[in-house]
C-alpha cells in the first residue's frame, strides 16, 4: 500500500493542504506552528515483526474504553510515538474484523466526529486521519480528560458507569441496556445546568440518528468535570455511521429513545422514527417544545453541508455513496411527520 495523495487537510478536510493545516496543527497538538507529519515514523501492526511486538506490547498496558483496538501515543516535539505512560494522543488502526468496508473504518470515523464539529456544532475530540509508513490509514484523537498543561485528568464518568450497568451483572449487552430517556434523566441529576446540557445532548441523539450511529451505547457517552468542579457532557466520541459496516439498529440502545417509542403516532404510522418521535423524546425529557423544534430544523439544514465534507472525506468511492445515502434516507425519516 502507497501513501495517498493529500489534497486535504487530513483533520479538517479543508482544501490546499498536502499535510496537516495551522488549525489543525493547533487544535490536534496544541500550537499553529507545530510540524507535526501526517505519516506515523513506523509501520503499521502485522507487517514488521518487531514493530508489532511493540504494538503488543503497548496494547496490554493501555486502559481504554471499547472493543476496537487502540494504542497510546505520546507527541514528543513534533513527533508521535507509541507509548504505555503519559499518552496524550490514541492511535486507531484498521482493525483485523471481518466488517463491510472495514478499509473505511478510519475515515468513517474521522468523517463522522468532523461532520459533528464543523457543521453541527457539537463539541468533539480534535482527531485527524493518519498513516503508517507503509501507507495504512489510521484514526488518531487527541485526549480531552487532562487539564491543560497538566498531567493531572478531569473526572469522566460514561453513562454505563452512572447508570450502574456491567457486563458482571448484565452480560455482554451491558451498555446497550437502557434508553435514551435514562440517560436524560440522569444529566438532570448530576448537572447543575441542567437545561444546557439536555438541549446538547439532544443535539447530538439527531446527529446520531441522521448520521446512521447504531452503536451510540452508554459508554458513548460521558459527563465531564469542569473546572469549576460541575458536570457537562464531555466532547462527543466514538462517532461513526455504522451502517457502512453493519445491518444495525437504527438507534444503538435496547430501550430506544424512552419506554414504548414504538407506540408513538410517527413511528406506529411509518415504522422508523421521525421528527415527532423526537419531540415526545424531548418533552419527556424535559427540552423545551420550541427548542426541540429548532433543533430538529436545524438538524435537517446541516445534511448539504454533512454532503460536502462526505465528498472530501478519505472514504472510497462506494463508501462515499453508502454515507449519503444512509444520511438521506435518515432525512427523509425526520420529514416523514415532522
């Protein structure tokens, strides 16, 4: 595999650059004038022996939450290297699963957490596309949970944690069992901006939903402690349409959105959800009626925009399609009864 010919900024997708951007230079690695390259100094894992002995050995010392493996890096000048102590980046490579398109898996999410950002306006991680010597694309997010210059670590709790669930005592499907409205319910009792927290949270359940996320589960999300010592939703993580990959649920909890959504007029009459599906999540969950419909409108005017950064993404061609075609057809849910 070759390096690919960058006509993109490989975090923010702007055009003319052949390499990371000033911004992204800034908001990846912490300075406008970092050189920090878009080609890791090794190989990927499974191609030279004793570099992936390396990332094996890297990989049973880090403790990070999720299935996909992930290394620790640590930028030391304007280099990246693996790690087991004081990471300050995580490193994605493609994984070995046997998934559709799994070669998009990086650029998906790398598509995804941008789309989130830029055109949402949904705080997220500062991530970027990256490659291996050998030309292997990778994901790579920068660490949110250290306080700034500091090797101290804000407390982050995910929702799996808050809601008490564990695979000791609910098995595997631990994380996926409970609804979207638990996880309302408890921002409303651990966050003192309560109101704030709610309408961000509801934001990004539409995202999740337009964008085909069928893997939003409880340890997808997270409260966050602030410097002033309160709770608000940490940056959004995570975030991909899975349906590129797999024939998922269209919403990743076992509870969907509350106790019985199947029952209400939009989803009984059209068999998915729409936009008043949404609306009688937020009314139990206690988003204002008019903030709820701003949100939905709002949520329906970002898809050209999603379009336009699909169409500079690192994705395939067929991955591309795949992508605007799920956000579509999510669309056309949302209108459905809206």
């Amino acid at each position: 595999m070759s390096l690919p010919n960058i006509q993109y900024c490989p975090s923010t997708l702007q055009s003319g650059f052949n390499t990371y951007s000033p911004a992204a230079q800034l908001t990846l690695f912490g300075s406008r004038s970092k050189k920090v390259s878009h080609v890791l100094p090794f190989t990927a894992p499974g191609i030279n022996a004793i570099q992936t002995q390396e990332f094996n050995e890297k990989r049973k010392r880090i403790s990070i939450s999720g299935v996909q493996e992930k290394y620790s890096l640590k930028l030391e000048k304007n280099e990246l290297l693996l790690t087991d102590t004081a990471g300050t980046h995580i490193l994605k490579p493609i994984p070995a699963e046997r998934l559709d398109r799994v070669g998009d898996l990086s650029a998906n999410e790398h598509l995804t957490m941008q789309i989130s950002t830029q055109i949402f306006g949904i705080k997220t991680a500062a991530n970027g596309m990256i490659f291996f010597e050998d030309g292997s694309p990778a994901y790579i997010t920068r660490r949110f949970d250290y306080k700034p210059n500091s090797r101290e670590k804000y407390l982050v709790e995910d929702f799996a944690t808050l809601l008490a669930k564990s695979p000791e005592k609910e098995g595997h499907d631990f994380k996926y069992n409970a609804s979207y409205l638990d996880i309302a319910e408890h921002i409303r009792r651990y966050c003192a901006a309560t109101p704030v927290v709610l309408l961000g949270f509801f934001r990004l359940l539409l995202f999740n939903y337009l964008i085909a996320n069928g893997d939003a589960h409880l340890k997808n999300f997270s409260l966050m402690e602030t410097d002033q010592g309160d709770f608000v939703l940490s940056p959004a993580y995570d975030l991909l349409c899975t349906a590129l990959h797999l024939n998922d649920s269209p919403l990743a909890l076992h509870g969907g959105l509350y106790e019985k959504d199947y029952e209400e007029a939009g989803f009984a009459a059209f068999g998915c959800y729409t936009a008043s599906s949404f609306k009688a999540f937020a009314k139990k969950a206690g988003v204002a009626d008019r903030l709820a419909n701003r949100e939905i409108e709002r949520t329906l005017a970002c898809v050209p925009g999603a379009i336009a950064l699909v169409k500079r993404s690192f994705l395939s061609d067929d991955g591309k399609a795949k992508y605007i075609s799920m956000v579509e057809g999510r669309k056309n849910c949302l209108l459905l009864n809206s």
